[in-house]
C-alpha cells in the first residue's frame, strides 16, 4: 500500500464482506490511528496543542456488530506492537493507577504537605513518557459501573489534559501522571447508553467529548466470513507502523486547508438537537484531531486541503446521525409524542383537527390538556402552526453543507444512504 491509495478504502477492502456497517469500521480505523499517534502528533493551536485521540461511541441495535468491528481493529493494533490498551473491566481507582504505572499495593502517601509543598516530585514525574491509554471496549456497560459519573468527569477532563494530572484515590493514595492522553472506543446500544449514563451528563464535560457513530443492521449474512490473508495482514501492520514513525511531532496546515477551516469554522450553523449545545462547542476541535488523523494516513504532517474535507465529511456524516443514536435520551416526559405528532402532521397534505390528533396519540396521554400543552409547545418551537382549526407541519428550510467542504464521494455508498 503507498501513500497515494486512499487508506480507509484500503481497509475496509481488508476487512472484507462483515455484517458490519461501513461507517463503524471507518470509525474503528479512525480511532485507533489516532490511539497510534497520540501524544506523539499534534497541531499548535493558539496556547494549546491538539492531539489526535479521540472519544468514539458506536451505538446501534444489538447484533449490529459493533463488536466485531472494535475486535477487528483491536487486533489489527496488537499487531503493530501497541500495548496501552485499557483493561476490559475496571474501576476509576485501579485505572489511574494503571496510568500512572504505579502498582495497587505500593504504600500509601502518608505525608501529603512533604509531597506537594516542599521539593515537589513534578521535575521527576514530567520526566516520564507521556502516560497513554486505549479504551476498546466493545461492551461499555462491562468496562466500568453504570452512571459512574465520578470517573465519566474525570474521562471529559482528560480528553485534552495537558501536564501533571494529580487525583486522590479512595485508599488515599495520591497518584500524578505525566500527559496523559486517553483515546476511547466502545461500543453499546440506545438503551444500554440509557443505563449508563444518567440524563444530567449532558452537557457535562465527557459528553460534550464524544462521538456517537449510529449504524444500523445491514441484513448481510454471511455465514462463514473469510480471515484476511497473512500477506494483507503483513502489509496494513506494516502501513499502520509507517504512519506511527512518519508522523511523530507538530503537524501543520497548508494555506488552503487553513483558509478552507477558517470557512468552516465561521460558517458551520449546528444542527437542530438541544441535547448537542455542548458537544458543538468542541466541534472544531474534533475536526482538527480528524484533520491531523486523515493528514497521518497519507504518512504526511502537512494538513492539506483533502484532509480536511475527508475529515468534515466524515464529521459531518456522523452528526447527521447523532440524534438518532442517542434516541430519546435526555429529552422530556413526552418527546415520543410529540415526535408521533409532527411525524403525522408531516405526512399530510390537508393538516389534521385536534380530534384527529387525540385519536393518534390519546392512548400514549392522560388528558387531553396534556396534549394541548404538547402542541402549544410545539407552536413556540415553530415546528407545528394553527391554520383555522387544522394544525398543520410548520416546514422549514433545510440548509445544505457547502460542497466546498463536504465530498460525499469520499463515503462509500452504504455510508451515503445513511
């Protein structure tokens, strides 16, 4: 494989016919570069530096093979020597001190003053390697307790840690890690996500972070699917060691990627999901880690102007399915119908009369106050207008992403369906 090939092309040609969605193998792929990378790239921005790791979630019906594909990629990885791959199971405690490097039984800190104010050990701990670790759980709801939201804080805080991460253990224990960089690849379903994550983490700081990959069964079979041949194996190690030697230290842009980011940036308007408000404040830095990611793959560390529309694309294209795979989690008391109502009134030409609406959704409601509160809520929200005694859907215009900085081409056609 050379530089020229498209690299995400090359690799799902590697994994062959799965069951899986293309998009989460891109994503897998995408993810575990990243990993790969680390600490070790990044992109001066302002004061800060942006490195390439990333919080990836596939989220899709059960038997949609979100674990297949994480497996695949996990030992795709193992192959290219990297070792910092998380635990299946574990608790905050015992994942810091994995970072750390420290072992679980070393003798507890007893004098806390003698550390942290005089003679301090940062000199010594800022000397380690960066601490690096990779999440690749294709069970989330197995790695760690569910609504753990202690240990999802501290996952958002570390997202873009930069330095010496202090944190006091339940045992007492002070632990300091140098830099550390978490990438995160998991996998779980709309209502698994709902048991794991209580609805008041969003707009905390680990959601805010991350990406839900939605896919959907593809209805392939296939009953005996084939193992990649050895060579093929041999060479996607080989191209995956390459992108890891070649791409070490600062990344930079071209003029008209930088030009073309300026565009994005100044112009992206969001999309139409409350629960996102967070998450699209840290949109453009997604998109700078996807940049300096699809840059890696062409074994180059100058972003050009391909990288970034690949990586809007793909950004994009998975945002556009965010909502979906988040269900209706974190919305209010009777989100369903009111989405049964608009779905409905969609639908029709000639609009429909309150009595008409009560026959559809009067089974999911109470009284019939609730759904005058429904639709008055909707009225605010100008997605449902009063014409006479007929409600009707209150269109809006659809805004299209610039084909400057989107390429659907560069998806595969299953991915464009979507």
């Amino acid at each position: 494989m050379s530089a020229d090939d498209d690299f995400f092309r090359s690799y799902l040609h590697y994994v062959g016919a799965t069951e899986c969605p293309d998009t989460y193998h891109r994503w897998c792929i995408l993810t575990s570069v990243g990993a790969l990378l680390g600490r070790s790239s990044g992109l001066s921005h302002g004061h800060f530096t942006i490195h390439p790791n990333l919080y990836t979630m596939l989220i899709g019906e059960a038997g949609a093979r979100k674990s297949t594909a994480i497996k695949i990629t996990k030992k795709l990885l193992k192959r290219t020597g990297y070792t910092s791959i998380a635990a299946d199971k574990t608790t905050k405690e015992k994942f810091l001190l994995d970072l750390s490097g420290e072992p679980e039984e070393e003798k507890v800190t007893t004098d806390i003053l003698d550390n942290n104010l005089w003679g301090d050990t940062d000199g010594e701990i800022s000397s380690r390697p960066s601490a690096q670790c990779f999440i690749m759980a294709d069970e989330w709801n197995e790695f760690t307790s569910l609504g753990n939201i202690e240990f999802y804080s501290m996952l958002g805080n570390l997202w873009d840690f930069d330095g010496i991460f202090k944190n006091r253990i339940k045992t007492g224990k002070s632990v300091s890690i140098n830099n550390p960089t978490i990438s995160i690849l998991a996998g779980n379903t709309a209502t698994g996500f709902a048991l794991a994550f209580p609805s008041e983490i969003i707009g905390q700081g680990f959601f805010s972070r991350l990406l839900l990959i939605q896919g959907d069964i593809t209805g392939r079979k296939i009953t005996f699917p084939k193992e990649p041949a050895e060579a093929a194996t041999v060479e996607m190690v080989k191209y995956l060691q390459r992108i890891q030697s070649a791409c070490q230290g600062l990344v930079i842009l071209d003029s008209t990627a930088e030009n073309l980011l300026h565009k994005i940036y100044t112009e992206f308007t969001g999309f139409d999901d409350v629960r996102f408000k967070s998450y699209l404040n840290r949109r453009f830095s997604q998109l700078l880690k996807l940049c300096i990611i699809c840059a890696a793959t062409r074994l180059s560390k100058v972003i050009q102007e391909y990288d970034v529309i690949l990586a809007n694309t793909v950004l994009t294209q998975a945002e556009h399915n965010m909502p979906k795979a988040l269900g209706e989690f974190g919305k209010g008391k009777h989100s369903d119908v009111a989405n049964h109502i608009v779905e409905a009134l969609s639908v029709s030409n000639k609009g429909l009369t309150f009595k008409t609406i009560w026959e559809l959704v009067g089974h999911d409601l109470e009284k019939q106050s609730q759904l005058g509160d429904i639709l008055g809520n909707l009225r605010a929200a100008e997605k449902v207008q009063l014409v006479g005694t007929l409600f009707l859907a209150k269109k809006k215009v659809k805004i299209e992403v610039s084909n400057e900085v989107v390429d659907y081409n560069l998806l595969t056609k299953e991915e464009r369906g979507m």
